[in-house]
C-alpha cells in the first residue's frame, strides 16, 4: 500500500463529500514527523489564498525580528484613512489606533484583521515574503501585494465602480463573473503543497528561531473560528490550529491537528463553491470533514 494514494479510497471518499457539499476542493493532509504519509487532492495546483496569505506574512515578520531588523514593539499609528476593507478588528474601527506590530501580527491571524495584515505586510515588503517563500522551498506562493491588491484587482476586472460593487457582482448567482477574478496569476496565490511545508517549518523549528517559532503557534491557536477545519475535530483532547481565507466563492483553511495522543497533522484545504452565497455551510463544513476523513485515514495505515 503506497503512503500516497493517487485515486485511493480515501481520497475518493473525500472528492464525494466534496461534490456533496457543491464544492471544487484541494487538499493536503500529512503527518507531522513522517511528512511522506499524505493524503492529497491537487496537491500542486496554485489557488487564490485569500487571507492565507498572512500565514507567509507572520513567519516573514518573525524572520526579520530574529534577525534584528525588525523591533516587534516598535508601536504604528494607523489613521482612519489606512483602513483596509474588512469585517473584523482594526478594519471597522473609526479613529487613530496605535499598536506594537507584534500586537498587529496578532490581530491579522486571529481574526484576520486587514488594516493590521496590510500595515504589517508594508513594513516587512511583499519581496522579502516572496524570498522567504523561495528560500523555504516553496516556489508557487506570491503573496501579490495581499489583500490591497486583491481588492483593487477585482474592482478593476468586475468593472465596478467601488469594492462594495464589486464584492457584490461576485457574490451575484445572477452574473456571469470574469475569469480573471479568480486567476492565481495576480493574486495572493500557493498550493496546498506549499502551504503543508510552511505549517511543518513552523511546527518543526525550522521556519525561524525557536521562541519565534512557538510565538506563531500560540497565535494559530487562539483563531476563534471554528465553522470549517475545527468542525471536523469537536473534542477536548483536540487542539485545532489554523488560519482561514475567504474570497468570493472560496473559503479555505490552513493549519495543524494535535490530537489527544500526541499525533500531529498539517491539514490545508481549499475549495471553490459552485455558488457564490455568502453563506453557504456545508461549504465550510467541509473542510473539516474532509481533514478529518483523510487523518483517520493515515491513522489507520498506521494501525495496518
């Protein structure tokens, strides 16, 4: 029985759930320690990250402040004209707010803050992130600007008059949307691939220094949602660490399952729903069930 089953039971299994819940999905699960024991669905195939994309930001930052060129108290003050569209934190507020850029880092992985992860991702130059990636070894991640590109991107390709008419056009089952809205080419863009060897540099110590390191765990573990990778795994003895991306009719997740006995697995998975609702739950149920489908699986190779 090879470790990868390209067309195995298990990933059959999940490709139904996938067609089930009206999504197109990509997925990588692997063990931690044994990094070949993996269960994949279009592993390589590059993908819109939505705010994913502040995972590479986070462990770009904690490079720079390991090598000291970066202060991670140095406080910025961010006026209501540097606010970033967005439904959480910072984004919503209404007048000057000043913050360490640890603090704002913070803010841009729990919640997904997008005034925080834009000014983060200023300081620390989509080039230096994109070089992190290269030298990690991950050559089909582009972070593109994040989220202020995306955004002025898609006003451009829908054709609409502000980002409010454009989210709109997208989220419109009625319309036809551009191709270009969801081409990786332009935007934050990487692969599931990609994404499972970042999560093991970070959890293995080798995306930047030790106390670096588990700063970035302890954050990815404070991320309150639980509608998507987390619904897979609903125990105590569970601990879900994560990061979710959301664009149009996509929704994501990228992070690790520590179960009770101590086993460990990066899971990342992306999909794109057939409609374009805000709300659509078993698209985001999904993602939790299909992680959990494929770490039963390789725990039962184990047992075999």
């Amino acid at each position: 029985m090879s470790e990868n089953r390209n067309g195995g039971s298990a990933e059959r299994v999940i490709r139904g759930m996938f067609d089930d819940a009206g999504v197109r999905g990509w997925l990588h699960v692997a063990e931690l320690g044994r990094p070949s024991a993996r269960v994949t669905i279009d592993p390589d195939e590059r993908v819109p990250m939505a705010s994913v994309y502040k995972v590479p930001v986070m462990v770009a930052f904690c490079r720079l402040v390991d090598a000291g060129l970066i202060d991670p108290s140095r406080r910025l003050t961010l006026t209501p004209d540097e606010r970033v569209p967005g439904p959480t934190g910072i984004s919503v507020l209404h007048d000057p707010v000043t913050l360490s850029l640890r603090d704002m880092v913070v803010l841009m992985m729990t919640i997904s803050d997008n005034t925080s992860a834009d000014a983060v991702l200023r300081v620390v130059g989509p080039d230096v992130v994109d070089a992190m990636c290269r030298d990690l070894g991950m050559p089909d991640t582009h972070v593109h600007g994040g989220v202020v590109t995306t955004f002025s991107r898609l006003v451009a390709e829908t054709g609409a008059a502000s980002l409010d008419a454009a989210l709109a056009h997208v989220a419109d089952n009625d319309t036809v949307v551009p191709p270009g809205v969801y081409d990786p080419a332009f935007k934050a863009s990487t692969t599931p691939s990609d994404m499972a060897l970042l999560l093991r540099a970070i959890w293995t110590g080798q995306a930047a220094s030790d106390e670096r390191c588990a700063f970035m765990r302890d954050v990815m573990r404070r991320q309150p949602w639980t509608h998507r990778l987390a619904s897979g795994f609903p125990y105590d003895g569970v601990t879900v660490y994560g990061k979710t991306g959301s664009f149009g009719s996509m929704r994501h997740e990228a992070g690790v399952i520590e179960l009770a006995d101590g086993s460990t697995y990066t899971a990342v998975v992306f999909t794109q729903a057939a409609r374009s609702d805000a709300k659509l739950p078993r698209a985001d149920a999904v993602i939790g069930a299909a992680a959990r489908t494929a770490v039963e699986e390789l725990r039962g190779r184990q047992d075999t």
